[in-house]
C-alpha cells in the first residue's frame, strides 16, 4: 500500500528532531559564538565595554520555562545531555506549535470539503 | 534572526506589533476563506518544519551560527498567508517556552520572518517558476533562488532593525540604550553572514523538498493554492 505524503513528511519531521543535536554540536565544534545581535548580557559587556541601560532591563523581562532548548540551571552539562535536553526542547516545541496549528485551523478552515 | 528582548526600543518593538495586526488579522481572513479541513495537517507539517530547522545553527568557524527558517517552502505549498501563520505560531512557541526571540520583539521578528521572507519568497518562486511544468528542474531552480534572496532580505531587514537603534535611542552621555551597533555595522554583518552562508542553507532545503515533492506528491505543487 502506498503511503500517504502527509505519514512521509510527519516521518522526515520525526527525523528532523532525532537530528537536531548537529545543530547544537555543529556550532559548539567550529567554535562559533551566538547568532549576531543575539548576545547575552555578558558577552555585551565584552564586546563593547558597558551593557546598554535598556537591554540591561528588558532582557530579563521574560523567563522562558525551557532557556535555549535546555533545562534549567543546566549550562554546564556536558554536550551529550545538552543533546538529550535538545531533543526534549523540540518535541515539546514541536508538540505544542502543531497544537496551536490545529486549534486555528479548526476555527479557520472551511467544514465542507 | 531571532531578535532578542532589549535589543529593540520600544518604538520599534511597537511599530512592529502595530504593523503585524492587520497582517495577522488579513491572514486569518484569507485563510479563513481558503483552507480546507483537509490542509491543516500539511500546515501543521509546514509550521513543525519551520520550528525544527530553525534548530539547525550552521556555525561560521570561530564565528557566529545562524539558520535557516524554512519559511519559503511553506508559502510555496501552502501560499503566503497560510505560511505566515504557521511561522508565526512556531516563532512564538520559541520565544514564549524557550526564550529564542524576544517577547517584546515578536512582532519585529514575524514581519521579518513570518511576513516579508514567505512573501517574497513565494513571489520570486512565482515569477522564476511562471508556465513551467510541474515537475521541471526551472520549479526547483526557482525554489533555491526565493529561498536565498528571501532569508537575505529578512536577514537585512533584521539588520537595519538592529542598525536604527542607536540614532532612536542614547543616554546623555553618548551610550546606546538598546542595540548598540549602528546601520554600519549590523547591516554588512547581517546581510554577509547570510548572503555567504545561511542564504544557502535555506536555498538547498527548499530546493530539495520541491525536487523531491515533484516526485512523491506533484500535486502539492499544482496551481491554487491559498
């Protein structure tokens, strides 16, 4: 039986996810910083000397329950975990935004079909 | 691309909020009119997709990282509108569980990525891709090509975002309140960075769906879409 095209990308999806560490390991190997203009607040002060008053404000203005897709209090770990804590951020994430997707599409799409 | 909180003044955190509401608001309209109940798991598809590979960092060695955003393949199965939902909902799930975009940056970081790079992609795939059979090499041609020339411009505006904020906003003293680099440098830095290497991430991957699309589900590729 062929399968559905919608079961193939739910799988390429599915592999996505068991990836996605590379995108961890990847930058952590070349030894490559943050993204531009993504700096935390101490990598500003290296940078140019001083925080900006306002960044200094509204960069704590929200405390994500799953800091950059790891756990917290969990910087330090070695990368193997950093991988697992990855995996969990991106299902969860992914959980949650296909959720989100399904609840607007069930307001938004057309019933008849 | 992810603008973070305190990057952005709050004049530009709430241009962008303001600007995205009718966006957002048109979208839903149009959505509303065109979806069927049958698209919305390939939306969903289409909204995971976006959220994982923008999980990918590629580094720069010694550099910075950055990613693509996927953006331009959704607007090309599914159309603009409906890729600027499923963008959207991905862009907030990772700024609200995990921090990755500012909260108060959210609208900013949507025109940027959930408006303006799968509009334009969407038209460039168009307009390269117009008459072209199905399964013609032009169509993923022309998905490669929107896919670098949209993440490079989302990339750029990003930049002149970063870059306006020093002239919007300083102490008495001369110090940058928010963003402390100008137009000078965050726009080559954003534009180089992309342009040399995350342009092409994203040109590939959305190359290489199509191509592989056209073999396994062409008629996700026909005419009519939302």
């Amino acid at each position: 039986m062929k399968m559905k095209i919608t079961t193939k990308l739910w799988i390429g999806i599915a592999i996505l996810i068991i990836l996605s560490p590379v995108g961890l390991i990847l930058p952590e190997v070349f030894k490559a910083g943050a993204a531009w203009g993504e700096w935390g607040t101490e990598e500003m002060m290296e940078l140019v000397g001083y925080i900006p008053q306002g960044l200094e404000k509204l960069s704590s203005i929200w405390r994500a329950p799953i800091p950059d897709y790891a756990f917290h209090g969990w910087e330090e770990k070695p990368l193997q975990e950093l991988s697992f804590a990855y995996i969990i951020s991106a299902v969860t994430g992914i959980g949650v935004t296909i959720l989100a997707v399904f609840i607007i599409g069930k307001l938004l799409s057309k019933k008849d079909d | 691309m992810h603008i973070p909180d305190g990057y952005l003044g709050p004049a530009t955190c709430g241009f962008f909020y303001v600007a995205m509401a009718p966006i957002w608001a048109f979208a839903s309209r149009i959505v509303k009119k065109t979806l069927s109940a049958k698209q919305v798991p390939l939306l969903a598809i289409g909204a995971a997709f976006s959220f994982v590979i923008m999980m990918f960092n590629v580094p720069i060695p010694g550099g910075t990282t950055g990613h693509a955003v996927g953006g331009v393949l959704v607007a090309i199965l599914l159309g603009p509108w409906a890729a600027c939902i499923a963008i959207t909902v991905a862009l907030v799930v990772q700024a609200l569980l995990f921090g990755d975009g500012g909260i108060t940056a959210i609208g900013a970081n949507c025109f940027n990525m959930a408006f303006v790079l799968p509009f334009l992609g969407y038209y460039i795939y168009k307009a390269i891709s117009y008459g072209s059979a199905v399964d013609s090499n032009r169509r993923v041609i022309a998905a490669g090509v929107a896919g670098y020339v949209a993440l490079n411009l989302a990339a750029a505006l990003t930049g002149f975002e970063f870059g306006i904020q020093p002239l919007l906003h300083k102490t008495a003293s001369g110090q940058a309140l928010y963003c402390p680099y100008g137009l000078n440098v965050a726009l080559p830095a954003m534009i180089g960075e992309h342009a040399l290497v995350f342009g092409w991430v994203e040109a590939i991957v959305t190359a290489l769906v199509i191509k592989y699309l056209q073999k396994q589900a062409p008629e996700l590729l026909e005419e009519g879409k939302v």
